[in-house]
C-alpha cells in the first residue's frame, strides 16, 4: 500500500500552504498503488483545493500552479507559487 508524502521547501509556509497540505492529508490513501492514474486523481484534487484556495481570498498576490513531472526516475507533483517550487508531492 502506498502513501502520499511531501517535501517543502520554504521554512516559513503561508498560510493556504498549510491548508492544502492539511486537506491532501485528509484524504483516504487506502488503495494507492502510485501508478499514473493516482497521481492525475491527486493533481485534479490539488488543483481544486487551490482553485477554493483562490476563491476563499487565501491565495491573492501569489501565482499557483501544479505539474506532474517525472524527476529521476518517478513521477512527482510540484507546486509552484511565482514559478519557484514550494512543494513536492510523492506517492510512495
């Protein structure tokens, strides 16, 4: 069984940082196999909470956005805020 884990990079996170990875951390990781098809469920999951994230007035200045990347052999989830990686997210 897989499970969702993160890398930050910044030490002093914002505040819907924390949020998001608050909500990624509730999810149901039951099942996870870490193929393709959990990481595409688990950027769309990503994007939507930011999309709230964005309505809610908790991210205004700052340009977010997802990739999913293949970086050194697997595949990964960064988070961009100003086009500067803040954090990553593996299934493992």
């Amino acid at each position: 069984m897989a499970k969702i884990t993160y890398k930050s990079i910044p030490n002093d996170k914002p505040l819907w940082l924390l949020k998001l990875q608050m909500a990624v951390s509730q999810l149901d990781a039951t099942g996870l196999k870490g193929d393709e098809q959990d990481f595409r469920n688990l950027k769309s999951f990503i994007d939507a909470e930011i999309r709230s994230l964005m309505e809610k007035g908790d991210i205004r200045r700052s340009f977010v956005e997802t990739e999913l990347r293949h970086d050194a052999g697997r595949t990964v989830i960064h988070i961009f805020r100003n086009h500067i990686i803040v954090q990553t997210y593996y299934i493992e």
